[in-house]
C-alpha cells in the first residue's frame, strides 16, 4: 500500500548532529535512532532524547519493532552515570529511559534501571523521570525494584490487541503487560502509569476500545495511540493506514473512559512529546 498523504513526514538529518555528537562522545543510545522514529529531527533539533539502555540488541523477536534480534551485549555498569551526564548538559527537566528486553537477565535489566533513575536524580532531585520498560517477564520483584527507584511515570506497552500478540508480539503476554502496570498503581499510587498502542496491524475497534477499557480497569492513566509503520519489508506488514479521523475518534472513546491524558494520531509514540501528559495532571515543569 502507498503512504497517504498524511503520512509525509521526512527526517531532517540535519537537526539531528548536534544531540548525535552529545550521544556520540558519552557513548549512549537512544530508541529514537534504533527504533527509526520518524520524530527524531523534531526531537533532536529540541535538545530531547529518550534514552536506550541495557545495550542494542533485544532477546525477543516482535515482529513490528526495528531493534535488532540476537545475543544480548554485555551490561555497561557505567551506562546511568553516563546518562546523568547527558542530562546535566542537555539540562532535561523530564527525562525518558527504554530499554531492550533482556530475558536472559535474572530480573529482566530492573537494576540497571533503578540505577539509572538514581544516577539522574544525584543531577537534580527535581528532574521529572519517565521510565518505558519490558514486562519483566511479570517478575514482581522486579517490578518493585523500579517502583522503589520513584520514576515520577512508569510507561509500559500494550502495543496491539491481544489477538495479534501471537503473530507480532511473540514471547509477551497480555494478561501479564496488564498485571504489571496494576502492580505499579497499587504499589505506589504516586507514580503514573502509561501505556501505548499502534493501529493499523489488522485490529478491529471493538478489541481497540476493549484495550483501553482493560488499562483503565488496571488504573492506567495516560495513553498514546499512533499508526503502526513497518521499518523495513522484512518486518510486519501494514493492513491500514489509519485517517486522522480515526484517531480523533479513538481519543474521544479513551477520554470517555477517564485517562488523564490521551495522544492519538499518526505519528504518535509513546515517548514523543512525553511532557505532555505529566503536564496536563501537574502543571508546567519546573526550572
């Protein structure tokens, strides 16, 4: 299928050398450049990154996602502080930290995690922290780790609807993704939680909007709706390109159901423009 319209988004390489030279010289990934996100320009060219740690490469093989597959890299013990500094020179007030999955780890990368989020806070107690992690493989324990390390959001994918979970997103589970964003609220209700899914792999509206009924059922606050984009034809294919319209719909249905906060639109992701939603229940940010 041809791209509509809507979907002329171009990469301004351009924007992007400054914040490639920060990353460069502290030896340090963001999701935005492994992942492809077509914002990377919009980002980069603001001094905003969502950072990448536990190495590059993913145990899991998910059939929509562009990082790569195979043997995971050697933990980098030194990673957080390197973070911290990118954050003291980028002078972030709201910071995102995502992550591969790492099942070949005893508590799924937690740790290095919780860590991070420590590091950071030695810049500035202030800083507003985001974490995007895995599922963990539903270890509660580990949940708890990065609960205790208090990200001020703790975000957490659905991705699609749990029919296609077989076929795009092997090894994860639904009822699991679900169990972890509820154990986080319960653990501390301090924390927000988030979540995101992407249309356009083949879902029906009526297990979209079950999907949203089930996060608030297990208290999740924000969402993030965006259209599904394959990285390259090896990966899933696209069944439809969603209209615009489509989304606006979807947003009204998940505010109906009493998110704090709702992104949809094509080129909506879960990281992009993070602030927002902590925005719109807090305030502005602080200095």
């Amino acid at each position: 299928m041809r791209k509509p319209l809507w979907l002329n988004k171009r990469v301004d390489f351009k924007k992007t050398e400054r914040m490639n030279f920060l990353l460069n010289d502290l030896r340090l990934s963001t999701i935005c450049k492994e992942a492809k996100c077509p914002n990377i320009s919009d980002c980069f060219s603001q001094g905003v990154a969502s950072f990448l740690i536990l190495g590059r490469v993913c145990t899991r093989d998910c059939q929509f996602c562009a990082l790569r597959k195979g043997h995971a890299e050697d933990i980098d013990l030194e990673e957080g502080k390197r973070i911290a500094e990118a954050v003291r020179r980028l002078a972030l007030k709201y910071v995102v930290i995502t992550s591969v999955s790492r099942d070949d780890l005893a508590d799924g990368g937690a740790e290095v995690f919780a860590n991070t989020i420590r590091e950071i806070y030695k810049v500035n107690r202030e800083i507003l922290i985001e974490v995007l992690t895995p599922d963990f493989k539903g270890e509660e324990k580990a949940i708890e780790k990065v609960v205790r390390a208090k990200p001020k959001v703790f975000a957490h994918n659905l991705e699609t609807v749990p029919g296609l979970y077989s076929v795009v997103r092997k090894g994860a589970d639904y009822q699991r993704s679900l169990h972890l964003l509820e154990q986080v609220k319960k653990s501390n209700r301090e924390i927000y939680t988030k979540s995101g899914i992407m249309l356009g792999l083949g879902e029906k509206e009526e297990e979209v909007i079950k999907v949203f009924t089930d996060l608030r059922k297990a208290g999740c606050d924000f969402l993030s709706i965006g259209q599904y984009l394959p990285p390259s034809s090896k990966h899933f294919k696209v069944r439809e390109y969603v209209n615009p319209g489509r989304f606006l719909f979807y947003k009204r249905k998940a505010q109906e159901l009493g998110f704090l906060y709702v992104e949809s639109g094509p080129y909506v992701r879960t990281s992009y423009l993070a602030h927002r939603y902590i925005q719109s229940a807090i305030g502005e940010l602080k200095d």
